[in-house]
C-alpha cells in the first residue's frame, strides 16, 4: 500500500465512523506506561485546561487489552509503514494516541474494540488463529479484503468501516507528530527574506528603488 496514495485517499474519503458488531466493555488494564504519557503531555504552548483534561484522561486505567494493542500496531504499521524516507505508525507512536483518543471520544470505543474482534473472527475462521498470530502473508490477505472498499464484499462491509476508521486515526496520529510532520516537509511559521519587487516588474512600471531604500530596505547582505 502506497502511503501517500492512501493519505490521498483518507483525506478525499473524510472521516468515518460506522458503529461495528456488539456492544463492549471497558477492561480494567493497567495505565499506560510513562513514555507514552509523554505523547500527548509533551505539547508546546499548550493551554493550562488542555493539559489538566489530559491529565485526568491519561489517569484512567487503559482501555484496549495487549493483545488488541498489538493488532492496532500491525495494522498501523500496514498503513503507513516505514520506508527510506521516515518511520512508521509505530515510530510515531500511533497506538499511544489512538488509546488516548477512545478515551477522549468514548464513542469510538465500539466501533475500533467491534472491528476488531470482528478481524479476529474472519482470520479464526480462515486460518485457525487471531490476526495477531497469524503470518504476515495472511494478515496483508485479510487487510487487502477491507482496504479497498470499492473491491470489497458485500459481506466485507463491517470491516471495511472498521478499517477506514482505523486508517483515518492512523493517519491524524503519524502526521501530528514530529515524525509525520517532518514526512510531510511542513516547517510552519519561518522568517523569510523579501528582497523587494523583481527588476522587470519596477521597469515595467517606470519604477525603481533608491540608493536609500536598496540600502535600508531591501539589501539583506
């Protein structure tokens, strides 16, 4: 899966957030560990409220169990994979913020714990065992069925949405963070240098600048 392509796609696709399969319950996990705190909790000039709101969300107890962690790595990393250029999903820590973020929007829980017990089931019933445990081959056979939804099934359908959820969060987690943004070559608010109206444009206008105004307000040397 091409990564830019499929930004492309998210972006042109928007956001979505089709409810999947049965209702779910929180599972009492221990919290996240310290260094993934630091992912949301290490911002600059940040609001003394933000920061107090995520404070209190990141003290609850984690929502997703490893395991389902584990799957929502795999499936980032398939995402936006790694390459020469920079890091994957994970290298930005994508899960981190994907498990803040179901703690921040509650209802995103069913439809991302649904998807991905459903994901369980599909990969049970063609290869025996969870997502996480089958092979690479056949983890990338089960993502290329709800990847792509104009070639999907019909009976796909549920995954898909899943899917598409999980691409669009993957994709806000990777390019709000330093790697992602250093991806995407965006440097922000820069000083730059004007160096004053081209040549062939003042004689366009019979105009041109004074020894003063070269000296003062537009030589940068």
């Amino acid at each position: 899966m091409d990564r830019r392509k499929s930004i492309k796609t998210l972006i042109i696709g928007g956001f979505t957030a089709t409810v999947i399969a049965e209702s779910c319950t929180t599972h009492e996990n221990s919290p996240l560990v310290p260094a993934d705190k630091e992912v949301v909790l290490s911002g600059l000039n940040r609001m003394k409220e933000e920061l107090a709101a995520e404070k209190v969300l990141m003290a609850q107890p984690a929502f997703f169990t490893p395991e389902e962690m584990s799957a929502i790595t795999i499936l980032g990393d398939i995402i936006i994979p790694k390459d020469n250029y920079s890091g994957s999903a994970s290298d930005a820590k994508v899960p981190a913020f994907i498990e803040f973020i179901v703690k921040d929007k509650p209802e995103l829980q069913t439809p991302l714990r649904g998807g991905l017990r459903w994901l369980d089931i599909q990969c049970l019933n063609r290869y025996g065992k969870a997502f996480i445990d089958a092979d690479e081959k056949q983890q990338m056979e089960m993502v290329d069925e709800i990847a792509w939804p104009k070639k999907a099934k019909p009976e796909m359908m549920q995954g898909v949405a899943f899917f598409n959820l999980l691409r669009n969060l993957t994709a806000t987690g990777f390019y709000t963070s330093e790697i992602g943004v250093k991806d995407l070559g965006y440097m922000g608010n820069v000083p730059n240098q004007w160096n004053g109206v081209p040549e062939d444009v003042l004689k366009q206008y019979n105009l041109a600048y004074t020894e003063k105004e070269l000296k003062e307000c537009v030589s940068f040397s």
